[in-house]
C-alpha cells in the first residue's frame, strides 16, 4: 500500500477510535450493582475496554488495561474522561486499600500492574487539576505502601514478587500470575510467586516516582526524597539481578533460586520503559529487537514455550509467541524512544499497526490481539478465542499510529510527566 494510502487509513480508524470513547462509556452505578452483584460500584462512566463489541467480563474497569486508554485520551484531548477513571480507581482505593484487577466483586482479591498512577502525574500536568491531586495522593500512597510494598509482595531480594489473597476460584499459583495481567504465560514457569517480575518491579519504579513528582507539588519535600530514594533503589537492584551481561538483556529474576529465568520475552523492554536501563544496556536491548519483530508486529516472547501450568493446554497460554499484545508494543517502543532509539522504536511500531489498520478495513473493529507472524487473527493459543476489543488496542491504533505515521517518538507523544530525580541514572526519561 502506498503511504500516502496508509496514513489515510489509519487516520480513518483513529477518527473512528474517537467515536467509540463515548459509545464504549460503561457505567457501574446503583442500578447496574443491583442487577449484577459482581459489579463494584464506580462513581463516574468509564470508557470500557470491551464496549458495546466485547464480552460481557470485558465492559469492567480493569485496573492496568484503563491506564493505555488514558494515554490516548490525552492525545485525543479527552482529559474529561481521564479524570472520571481518576476518581474511579481513587475510589476503588479508598474503598479496598489498592484498586482490584478490576471492578468485580470476584477479581478483588488482586490488583494488576500498578501503571495506573503514571496517567495520573500525565493528566494533572496537562489539567493542573490541585483538588484532584490532593484528594488522589493519600490514596495513591495507601496503596503503595499498604498493598505492592506489603509483606505478601515482599522477598528477600528487595524487589517485588506477585500475590493474590485468597481468590477461591484459582489456584493460587494462578492467581498471582493474573495480578500481572499476563494470564496465563509461560514466562514466569507456572509461579509468578517465586519470581520478581521484570513488569511489576518496573511499574513500582515509575509509581514511587509518580508520589515523589505528587509530594514535590504538595511541598512534601521530605516524602518526595523518600519516594525518589526508593525508586532509584529499586532500579539499581533490577540492573544488578534483571541484567544478563552476556545476553544483553533483562530478564525476570527467580528470587527463590537466585537466577535469572532464561525466557525472552517483551517484559526485557519494561526497564527502558522505567528508565532504569543504562544508555548501553538500553542500546544491547536494542540490539535483541529483532528476535521478536516479524512482518506483523512483535511477538510476547521469541518461540513457542509449552504451558508451565498443570493441567493446562498450551493453547491458553497465550501471551507468547506468535500473539502480539498492544500493551507490550507500545512499552517496547515507548522504552526504545525513551534512550534516543528512535529508529527501533519505529521498527517495533509500525508492523503493528498496519496490521491493526488492515483488519480495521476489512471488518470495521479492532482485535484483542492478532498473529504477528501470519498477520491473521488465527492463533494456536487463544484461551477463548479471538474477540473484539477496544481499550488498549485502541490506544496501540492512537499511540502507535502517531508514532509510524506523523514521526512523533512515544515519550514526546504521550507529554510531560513531572522532572526525574537528581538520583535517576543516566538515560532517565521521565
């Protein structure tokens, strides 16, 4: 296709991803509660990943999911629904102590990957909206410090490990592994419990930034070193354990048997994403992007792993190879442009989103995930089969889609998020 040809077609689907904000909208108000005892009230609309095209599970909050759809509200200039999921997920943490996997009665016995309060600090320098800051920062801070940096998240080794509390429904190997948004992988070797995830440890580094930059506004001086303190010490213990010198890449960290797990996959580019890569180790990265690239887009990991699970077919594990995830594509790329990469950071982008865009054409909708290396929807592990989704692929559409066709790099996109810390290392970009 012609690029001319290309850039109008993705500018057809982004004008169509700006309808579907408000035909998504969802609410979980007294009467839905009533209706559905699963359902956790939320105070405002939120625009629901599933929308009207998804599952029925789909049209809830989900806790990391609201995060990516927040990025590309704000490009879209939609800061009025941003803030409604602000007061909701402050809401949720008001109300539980941390926000659930999502606004189900049957999910809150975990979270997901704190990447929530990033769209926060995003939102705030966009609005500079001081009473929402003042209400949101208390919470933010219960949550981490009484949920991610509680004892049944702690380990030995200083970073953080994934738990669950009690879901009665999983096994609680597989629960934990749900609290990072990846059910089911093979990555983690069937118990996130014995590992410090590379995308949770990560997501805790931007989150301790997030207060600090929250405490600075508020003239928390002392809150603000404290939290800075934490994030540049969770970094340097992700370089010193995540850190293969001789591969040139991260990996998660098995806290139980002290070694490295030898999976490659995309949560390697989360440290760059963090910022607490060095400029060589974010360059060696690099280097490795081609192990998962393929004509269609990026793959979860570099091969096929069989399932780690008992019991479990390998047809549901399915963030791996060939499936490729919107929000470990825009991570990727966001974390290549985040060190000045700016030519692989447009590699991981831009088979992505034609891919996106040519299925758009054909059938009006976005997909949960596509085949990056067949460009089908067809994938050997679906888990339950291919669905329609909006939400983080519709921000992948509005990210990425900038970032192929107007050369914008992912962290001048996506805007300002408050100064780094004098302690970050070098190659920081907040």
């Amino acid at each position: 296709m012609p690029a001319s040809d290309s850039l109008s077609s993705w500018q057809l689907l982004d004008d169509r991803v700006r309808t579907w904000w408000d035909e998504d909208l969802v609410t979980a108000q007294e009467d839905e509660i009533r209706a559905d005892a699963n359902t956790l009230f939320l105070p405002e609309p939120y625009a629901s990943g599933g929308g009207k095209v998804g599952p029925p599970w789909y049209r809830s909050m989900f806790a990391w999911d609201t995060w990516f759809s927040n990025l590309a509200l704000l490009v879209h200039g939609r800061h009025d629904l941003v803030r409604a999921h602000v007061v909701d997920y402050v809401a949720m943490v008001e109300r539980f102590g941390f926000m659930p996997n999502a606004n189900q009665a049957a999910l809150r016995t975990r979270s997901q990957t704190p990447v929530f309060p990033d769209g926060i600090l995003r939102y705030l320098t966009h609005t500079a909206d001081t009473a929402l800051l003042q209400r949101a920062y208390p919470a933010l801070v219960t949550e981490y410090t009484g949920y991610w940096n509680a004892d049944h998240h702690r380990t030995a080794c200083g970073l953080a490990t994934n738990a669950d509390l009690g879901d009665p429904a999983l096994d609680p190997r597989l629960a934990a592994e749900a609290e990072t948004g990846l059910d089911w992988t093979p990555i983690y070797d069937g118990d996130v419990r014995r590992v410090a995830p590379l995308i949770t440890n990560c997501a805790l580094v931007r989150y301790a930034e997030v207060l600090a930059a929250f405490a600075d506004r508020l003239g928390l001086p002392d809150d603000a070193r404290r939290r800075r303190a934490e994030a540049a010490e969770r970094g340097a213990l992700i370089r010193e354990l995540c850190w293969d010198e001789e591969a040139g890449f991260f990996f998660d960290y098995d806290h139980v048997a002290g070694r490295r797990l030898p999976h490659w996959s995309l949560c390697g580019y989360w440290p760059l994403w963090a910022g607490v890569a060095t400029p060589e180790q974010a360059r060696r990265a690099a280097e490795a992007l081609p192990r998962f690239r393929h004509p269609h887009g990026l793959t979860v990991t570099d091969r096929p792993l069989p399932s780690p699970h008992d019991g479990m077919a390998d047809g549901d594990i399915q963030w791996m190879y060939p499936a490729a995830w919107a929000p470990l594509v825009i991570v990727t790329a966001w974390g290549l442009d985040n060190y000045g990469l700016h030519e692989a950071g447009r590699a991981a982008a831009e088979g992505f989103v034609a891919c996106m865009v040519r299925h758009f054409e054909a059938t009006g909708e976005l997909y949960e995930k596509y085949n990056a290396v067949t460009g089908g929807l067809d994938l050997p592990n679906e888990r339950y089969g291919m669905i329609r989704l909006h939400g983080w692929t519709s921000a992948a559409a509005v990210l990425l889609g900038r970032r192929v066709h107007e050369g914008t790099p992912m962290d001048r996109l996506v805007g300002p998020a408050g100064p780094a810390g004098a302690d970050d290392p070098p190659g920081h970009h907040g």
